[in-house]
C-alpha cells in the first residue's frame, strides 16, 4: 500500500465579512478542542449567574444580567476572534482587546455572536 506525498490542508480560522460595518472583516479561530474546553471553562460560572439574574424582577438584577451578558460576550472575544481587518480605533488597527474597550458595541456583539454559533455543536454532530 502507497501513502500519498501530499499533505492535507488546513486552516483553524475563517474569515468573516462584517454586516454592521461594511470594509471590515474578522478571522474567527475554528472550534478545536482546545478551544473549546477554553471557552466552556470561561463562560460556565457567567452562564449559570445569567440565567440567575435573568429570573429577577429587580432593577439590580436586570442590570446584573446586561454587565453579565457583556462578559459572556467579552470571553467568546477573547478566545475566539484571531484577527480583524479594516477596522482601525484612534489611528491604531484594531485588535480583541481594542475593539472590546474602545471599538463599535454593534461589531463587537456581531463578532460574539459569530464565534457563539460556531461553538454549539448540531444534532448530527452529536450523533457521530
């Protein structure tokens, strides 16, 4: 039996073209185990206080829920966003940490959400 000279390709981002701010585009790391065990660890103790503070009635927990909400959101960022192109803040390009302090709340919930979705696994997923 004959192995092939060829090595298979692979590469663990995608770029993604932005739909709030036209020009820009983001790489978002692909879910690896690594990544994903990195994630969970970080927004498992956030998710179990949102759902808390989304149950409340109060002001105080409405305003909790959004700060909470924000860090989920911050965390998916902070593990999943490689880079971003197109995008400068004060003169500097636009990295993670710039665009979480200093960027468009709008592209920065674009790009969570992005990376959100590429971390649920689908049912035929689960299935294999």
């Amino acid at each position: 039996m004959s192995h092939s000279d060829e090595t298979a390709g692979y590469l663990s981002h995608e770029w993604v073209e932005s739909a709030v701010m036209p020009g820009v585009r983001f790489a978002i790391r692909k879910i690896s185990l690594a990544l994903r065990a990195a994630i969970t660890r970080r927004i498992q103790r956030l998710l179990a206080e949102l759902e808390y503070r989304e149950g409340g009635e109060g002001l105080e927990d409405r305003l909790s829920a959004a700060t909470v909400a924000a860090e989920v959101d911050m965390a998916y960022l902070g593990c999943g966003l490689a880079r971003i192109e197109g995008l400068a803040i004060d003169g500097e390009q636009a990295t993670a940490s710039t665009l979480v302090e200093s960027g468009p709340e709008a592209l920065s919930r674009e790009i969570a959400k992005a990376i959100r979705d590429r971390c649920h696994v689908t049912e035929p997923e689960r299935k294999n």
